[in-house]
RNA sequence: GCCGCGUUCGUCUAGCGGUUUAGGACGCCGCCCUCUCAAGGCGGAGAUCACGGGUUCAAAUCCCGUACGCGGUACCA
C-alpha cells in the first residue's frame, strides 16, 4: 500500500483515557507498520469544554507510552480560516444551506416529534428558502446555522473491523456544520481537516460509526474521496459498563502514577481487540509495529481486566535492570534508602511485585525499621518462646563472619537444630522482626542487604517487644 | 422509541466450512522448588461456540430471526 497517513484526534474535554490511548496506538502501529505517517490533531471547538491544561496531559500521556507523532499537534481552534473557506464554499456550491430557526423552534419541533412517539429529525425546511432570501435574511444580520443537505439516499459503510453497516435513506437527518455563533462543529471540522491533511485510515472507536453516514457525505459534498474506515470496540470495565473511574484508573496519567509501565501497558491495550495470531502476547512496541494489521483487529467490545495487566506489568518489572529500576521508582519515594542497599534490594524483591508502587512499598524496610507488624503473625509468632529464639540468633550474628547470606544460614541452621526446632519456627519470628510481614524474599538474603547492625536492632528491639520489656531507643 | 454494531472458558483471545475430543493467556486449584511469599516448572478444573431456525454431505465458522449488551439519535466530541 501506499504509505498511509492516520490521526489520532483527541478532544481535550477530559484526560486521555485507556480507550483513546488505545486508538492512538493502534493508529501509531498502523503508521509504523506501513511506513506511514501519524498525526496528532486536537479538536478543541468546544469552546466551553476545551481546555489547555488536558491538552498538555494528554501529550505528557502519549510521549509516556512512546506514541510520537510525525505532524502536529495541529490546534483546530487555529484552523477557523479553513473551515470558514469550506463553509463558504459548500455554501455557494449548494451542498449546504443556511437554517434560521431558533433553538426555541427547534425545540418545539422536538417536542411535538417527542409527542407523536417520533423521533426528531430536522425537517430541512430552510432548503425551500431561495438563495435571495437566504442572503437578504443574512445580510440583515440574522442568525442561522450552517446545516449539510444530506443526499436522500441509502449510505452504506464499508469498515474493515464492522463489516458493512447499512443506513437507509432519510436516516440522518441535515445535520449543522456551523453554530449561530459561527463556531464550527466536529462533523464538519474532522473531515475538513481529513481532506486537507490527506488522511488516508481513519481509526477510531465505535461510537463514531453511527456518525460515519455524515462524514461519507461530508467528504462527498467536499469532493474528496473517502478514507478507509476501521471502528473499533469498546473498552468496557470488569462489570461490562462503560469505563470510568469507578472502575479504578481510567485514564493513562493514573496507571503511571500507580507505578505501570508504558511497555506493559501498550502490550496490554493492543490485545484488547487485535492479536497477532500464533498464539504470541508479548511484545515491544517495535514487534507489534512489525506485525500489526487491521484485518486482525475483532469487532466486539473487551473488558478491561486489571489482573492481567498487573501481572504483564509483573513480567516487564523482571525484565529491568535493577540500576534502571532504581531510576524508575524515584517518583515512587524511595530516596531515603541507601543508594548502595538499593540496587541489591530492588533485585530481591522485583519478581514479588506487579507495580512500582508495590516494589517501593516492599522496599521501605530498607529505609526505616517498621512500625507495624502484621496481625496475624504476631498472634501466630509473638510469643516469649520466639523472643528467646531471636535473642539467641542475635548473639549469633554479632560476630558473625562473613555476614553473607550462606553463612547467615549455616548459622542459623545450626542454631535451629541445637534448640531442636525447625528452621521455619526461627526464620518466621526473625522475617515478622525484620520486615513486619510474614511474606518476603529469602531470608538470609534480605538480612545480608539489611546488614549487621540494622539486623541486630531489629531483632532485639522485636524481642524486647514479645518479651514485655520497655521498647529500647 | 428509532437507527447501527456486537455476542467462543469468569476475563482477553485463536479459530476465517472438514486437520477441533474448540488452542493460548490472565485468574482459579494442585504438585514441584522451599525458611515464608513471589518468580519459575509441571498438571488440573473451566466454553452444549447467546438462543432458535435454515443453507450444506459437513457450521463456532455462511444466511435469517429472537434475546441480551453496547453505541448513536445535540447549535458535544
């Protein structure tokens, strides 16, 4: 194929969102894949919702999951020349015409549909109006907006993911391209833009196909050709209604902060709804680039399932360089453990985390002993017997040498079979001292990273506590 | 209401008329490893392919209905 040309054109209304990141991806492998060309457009012609501030975290978003754009971003609010040209021209051409009702009319015409059980559609009565009287009204200065006269025929949608989508004629009804006001409006700016930025694909979510008939005849009243059309399905949450907040983060700013990486979450939103077949899940932007097609992209709408993206997180966390690791969870408060307890710690405890913020967490006894120690296990462990056990392998540690974690547990192990317990009956007690938690890395690992003096603090302070004896400072 | 689209294990999906006792992944269960928890390895349960009619020698795969879900129905995008 000829090197395509495709957007991503978000409104900046809200924060890009899982589902608008997965178009954007798609449109960016797409490009990728086809040594095309991906654009950004921001269609900010709301001008009561439109803000410059989402505008900024949507790019921040994009840049994070390493979608860069080759043009743009282009500002529809800086585009009202082109759009003025176009209505203008359609305008003169015939293809659009002038309506002067008001929305008090409008509305009545609603209303009176509403009540014989119809649905409203905009009659197209100011077509009658002739071109004199048209511009007489107009010229005195009274309102209207621009609407398209939609051709009264059937429109028939060829989508490469929906299949054909069949709408009989007199389905859409003369729809306004320009406000009274003299704003432009999506329909019309989209395509206007479309033709002008010779887009070739447009991919897109769903909820555009109803609204696919009036961009048909847009680009037709335009005299462009039209692109090839690909809708995709919705992304829905774990409950199969429309994602939100409700449903834990929705927006791509809330999965970085809840510490997930771009990689992981590309992978896991490019196979909501395409798959590259033989059976393969992971991949890098640049796989997914080599083997993206539209033809394999689903139909249906997919739920978004946070456990297998934490658990592909999980699988990205593993595969990083422990020094790279420490760079990354800076944002995540890690910075008061040593730099040089850090990188060995991190190599400890990454396979037992899925998120960055779950790895700073489990890393915090590396800065400072805990404070609290988990319930269970301190009805299970707190008992005067363990505190005897942990003062006894505190003595053992005191000289021990060399404090590595092969030596820790040789003797740790012998201590263990000199009181005739079992190595869990010393280890537990020793981990619940250590870390707070009954769950951690290897023991004897965790105490060599920890080193001999924090060790020791700990353990006695733990026994002290299990004990009844004042907490020592 | 009207219009449009969708419907394979709980979830994401493979499958594009016969090679399917419907494959993989997440999750779940068990075993191994083991000082605990992960990771990893191995194994298991889990889908009458929404339902009902067709077409065909043969259908998850093609066609038509029904149900359910989602979307659209703005001087929002």
């Amino acid at each position: 194929m000829t090197a395509p040309r495709v957007r991503f054109a978000p409104s900046p209304t809200g924060s890009l969102h899982v589902g608008g990141a997965r178009t954007a991806l798609y449109n960016w492998l797409f490009a990728r894949r086809h040594g095309g060309t991906f654009l950004l457009r921001i269609e900010d012609t709301d001008v009561e919702r439109s803000r410059r501030d989402l505008t900024d975290q949507i790019l921040h978003a994009m840049r994070w999951l390493g979608l860069d754009w080759d043009e743009g971003p282009f500002f529809q609010s800086e585009r009202s020349a082109l759009y003025r040209e176009a209505a203008d021209r359609l305008l003169a051409e015939g293809s659009a015409y002038r309506a002067f009702e008001t929305p008090e009319e409008l509305d009545a015409m609603k209303r009176a549909a509403e009540a014989t059980g119809n649905a409203f559609r905009y009659d197209g009565r100011a077509r009658a109006l002739s071109r004199v009287e048209s511009d007489r009204r107009a010229a005195a200065g009274e309102k209207f907006v621009l609407r398209l006269a939609m051709p009264d025929e059937p429109f028939v949608v060829d989508d490469v993911v929906q299949g054909r989508a069949e709408f009989p004629a007199g389905a859409l009804d003369d729809f306004v391209l320009v406000r009274s006001d003299g704003h432009p409006l999506y329909h019309f700016t989209a395509c206007v833009d479309d033709v002008a930025m010779g887009i070739t694909h447009v991919i897109r979510g769903v909820d555009h196909l109803p609204n696919t008939p009036k961009h048909v005849a847009l680009f037709r009243a335009l005299g462009a050709s039209q692109p090839v059309f690909a809708h995709l399905g919705m992304i829905l949450g774990a409950d199969g209604k429309k994602l939100s907040k409700r449903h834990g983060a929705a927006g791509v700013e809330e999965f970085q902060a809840q510490g997930y990486l771009p990689d992981a979450l590309d992978n896991f939103l490019a196979l909501l709804g395409w798959s590259p077949g033989e059976d393969k899940e992971r991949m890098t932007l640049g796989e997914m680039a080599s083997l993206f097609s539209l033809e394999r992209i689903g139909p249906s709408p997919s739920r978004f399932d946070h456990e297998k993206l934490a658990w592909l997180n999980g699988q990205y966390l593993q595969e990083i360089p422990a020094a790279t690791l420490a760079g990354m969870l800076e944002p995540f408060q890690v910075s008061h453990i040593d730099a040089g307890l850090l990188d060995r710690a991190i190599a400890l405890h990454r396979s037992r985390a899925r998120t960055l913020v779950e790895l700073a967490h489990a890393l915090a006894i590396y800065g400072e002993d805990p404070k609290e120690f988990e319930a269970s296990g301190l009805k299970k462990l707190g008992k005067p017997e363990s505190a005897v056990l942990l003062r006894a392998l505190a003595e053992r540690l005191s000289l021990l040498e060399p404090f590595s974690h092969a030596a820790l547990e040789e003797a740790a192990r012998a201590l263990a079979a000199e009181r005739g317990v079992k190595l869990g009956d010393l280890a537990q007690p020793a981990r619940l001292a250590l870390t707070g938690v009954l769950a951690s890395p290897p023991l004897f690992e965790v105490i060599e990273v920890l080193g001999r003096e924090t060790t020791l603090r700990r353990l006695v302070a733990f026994a002290d506590r299990m004990s009844g004896a004042p907490v020592a400072h």
